[in-house]
C-alpha cells in the first residue's frame, strides 16, 4: 500500500504529462503565432495574427508593413513611404519627382506643374524658384526661363514676356537706372533729371549747382569753376557774370568779387586787382562798374563814370543810339515812347507795336499830315496837331478822326439823306453837321466826343 506523499507525487506527475500533452496541440498557439506540424511558431515578417489557436498568419495589408516577427498587428507607412502590396516587410519612401503627405499611402503622386522633388521620402514638391518654371509633372528639377522672359513670383508652371531689362538670375524684369517706369514700359529719364535706382517710378530734377544734358543719367553733372545754377531741373550752368566769380564746383551763386577786383571775362574762378583807369565811361556800365563794360541799351543813359546801372529816359525823352550819356527830346513829327522815338508818318502802325501812345489813323498818313473827310471835303491836318504836343499830347491820347454823321433833331436819317441835306442846305436852320471825335487810351475803349460846327 502507497504511502501518502507517494500518493502526492504520483499525482502531480499525472497532471504535468497532461499539460504536457495537451500543449503539444493546436489550442496551444498564442496571438501573434500560428501550430504548424505539430508546433506553434511565430507570424513571419509581413504578417500578423491577432488571435491565439490560429493555423496560419494575415499579410499587412497595403499601405502598411512589419518589420518583426510574431506580432499581432501591422504599423502604418508614414508620409513619405508607401506599400503598394500587401504582406511587406518594409514600406518603400516615394522616389524623386513624387511625394507622399498621407500615412498608409499605397502610392506617390508625381510633382504638380511648378513643384520639383529631387529627393526622396518628400511629404511635399518645392515650388519652382523666381526666375524659373516646370511645366510638366513628376519632374527633379526647374528649368530657367529662357530668354525675354521672366519669373517673379514662385510655383509657376510658365514664364512671362520681358520688354524691358531681365535680372541675372531671370527673376524680375526691371527699368534700369537712367529709366523709370512709364505704364507698362521703362521711358528714359529727360535732360535735367537723372535716376540711380532700379524699377523707379519717377526721374529725380538735378538740385540746385548742377546740371544734365543727356537722356538716361544716373547722376547729374556739377556747374564747374566759373559758372553756377539756381534752379533745380536745369540742362546748362550759368557763367558768373562780370564782377562776379565762383572757385568752386557745384555752386548755387557766383561770388560778387570784393572792392579794389573784378573780372575781365565772364565765368570767371577768380578776381583781379583794378586800377582807376579800368573804370566804365559815361553811357556804358557793368556789375562792378570797371571793365569790361556794356553799351547802355537804346532808351537808357548813363551820364558818369564807373556806374552799375543805366537809367531810363524820363518823360518825352529819348536815347536813340546804344551808350548815350544824355537824352534828348524827339524831333518834329516824332513821337516819343518808352525812351525811344517813333515817326509819326508811320503812326499807323504804332497800335501794332504796342506803343498805345498814337492810334491808328484808318487813312494814309504822308509827310505828316492826317486826312480825313467830311462831306466828301478832304481835310488836312497836320500830325504834330495830333501827336506832337499840346494837350492831347501830354494826356497820351491821340485823337481819331474821319467818320461824319448827320444830325437832325429828334429823327435820324439814312446816310445818303445825310449827304442829300448836307448838300442842298449850305447852312442849315434846324440840323446840326457833328464830326465824330473819339479818344482811345491805351486799352482801346471808344469815348465819342460830339462838337458842333
């Protein structure tokens, strides 16, 4: 008869050759393993198994892989890779041209017109830089815009026409300095101004001291020793003029020389010593009043030496010759205006003129006499009366004289009346013969003056 503890170990024997046997069978075979002839082993690389007492593995499915054995689950590509099959080990990265922004993609869509990849695993194309494009799909690389065309902005599939200045690199099409933009063209900058940026909206007036006489300048000029310039926007400089002088470039103003020099020529850089003798003589001046020195203009004098300045003839003077001392009063029959004389035979034309001192006379005028008619009576009259002196001299007005008009009390009468009456009645009773008088100043405006004869 067994003992108890033989009993016990008889016992556990049993039960561990039961476990034994039945972990030899299928049930056996946990999640991620699958019995095969006999045992249990692990899901192969690409397969999973979720659940235990499987005979077999599930592939990962598209877009999808594993990477390790005996595993219950498969891992998702990431963005970038894809699995185009099942049962993978490993997800493939998208090649260059394609990209991938997806998990669990199965595929790489090629680069968009404008986009590039030239690497791979990309989650995204580049945009195409400024200056280039691509027009096609699935592409490395950009191209450049050929030339005439440009690219100013990025991701473009194509380029745009350049009619103006192209950039190095093809990426702006740009007005040059010397140009600015004008619409939709580059125009070049005008004499006087000048432009030193690109792509500029508007030229720049050279300042004051400095000049530009050509079209597309960069950079104005400055007025060089001897001459200057006050405004801005200029073509030339000015020389400084007599008495004056300038030892630098760039200048504004010319330099009144200091007592005791002056200038000998104009645009001068510099003053020279003067001496008494070198003084202007009467009828001739200069800004200094030493040499060299101008003729006093026709209706101005200067009676002394060394003047700056000539004066006009005053009154019913004038100066008939450059470089006179004195004025003089005109001759007969000569009128005198703004310190000139004007010969009265030739008053007629002195409205033209824009002397506004004699009026026209409507008549011939010779010999200065002034005709006009009444009555079909011809009347002269001699033009001093009118223009040469008295009162209606001395009042600037000159008188016009020749239209006749016919009289009668209350009624008016045509004009061949007039002359009917007027020739039957010497010296008529109840009419009245009015010449017709009419003083014109200068701005022209009839004033009818009736006297009776």
């Amino acid at each position: 008869m067994m003992n108890v503890k033989s009993q016990i170990r008889l016992t556990l024997i049993l039960i561990a050759a039961v476990a034994v046997a039945k972990g030899s069978g299928q049930d056996s075979c946990g999640s991620g393993t699958f019995f095969n002839g006999g045992n249990c082993e692990d899901c192969p690389k690409g397969q999973y198994q979720p659940d235990s007492g499987q005979t077999s593995c599930f592939n990962c499915k598209k877009g999808t892989h594993q990477h390790l054995p005996g595993q219950t689950s498969c891992n998702d590509c990431p963005v970038g890779w894809m699995a185009g099959a099942e049962g993978l080990k490993a997800c493939s990265e998208c090649p260059p041209g394609t990209h991938s922004n997806n998990t669990k993609a199965v595929d790489c869509p090629g680069c968009e017109p404008g986009t590039y990849n030239n690497s791979t695993g990309k989650e995204s194309c580049d945009l195409c830089p400024r200056g280039k494009y691509q027009d096609n799909t699935d592409e490395v690389e950009c191209k450049r815009c050929p030339d005439g065309q440009y690219n100013d902005q990025e991701g473009k599939a194509s380029c745009k026409p350049c009619s103006w200045t192209l950039s190095a690199d093809r990426s702006t099409c740009y007005c040059p300095p010397g140009t600015y933009k004008d619409g939709s063209v580059c125009s070049y900058c005008p004499p006087g101004t000048y432009q030193n940026r690109t792509d500029a909206d508007r030229c720049v007036s050279c300042p004051a001291g400095y000049y530009q006489q050509s079209n597309t300048s960069v950079q104005c000029e400055p007025c060089g020793q001897g001459s200057h310039q006050m405004k801005s926007g200029e073509v030339t400089c000015l020389d400084c003029g007599l008495g004056f002088y300038q030892n630098q470039t760039g200048q504004e103003y010319c330099l009144r020389c200091p007592g005791g020099t002056t200038t000998k020529t104009e645009g001068s850089a510099q003053c020279e010593d003067t001496d008494p003798g070198d003084q202007c003589k009467a009828g001739h001046y200069s800004t200094s009043g030493t040499e060299p020195c101008r003729c006093c203009e026709i209706g101005t004098y200067l009676p002394s030496e060394g003047g700056t300045v000539c004066y006009p003839c005053p009154g019913t003077t004038a100066a008939q010759i450059p470089g006179s001392k004195k004025c003089e009063e005109c001759d007969t029959q000569m009128c005198a205006f703004q310190g000139k004389c004007h010969n009265c035979s030739t008053i007629k034309n002195c409205i033209d003129e824009g002397i506004g001192l004699c009026h026209s006379c409507n008549h011939q005028c010779k010999d200065g006499s002034y005709l006009f008619s009444v009555a079909g009576i011809t009347i002269s009259m001699e033009i001093s009366t009118i223009c040469g002196g008295g009162l209606l001299f001395l009042i600037s007005f000159c008188i016009f004289l020749g239209s006749w008009r016919w009289k009668k009390r209350k009624n008016k009468i045509s004009a061949t009346k007039r002359k009917q009456i007027f020739e039957k009645k010497s010296s008529p009773s109840k009419s009245q013969l009015i010449i017709d008088i009419r003083i014109r100043p200068h701005k022209f405006q009839d004033m009818p003056i009736d006297l009776d004869f």
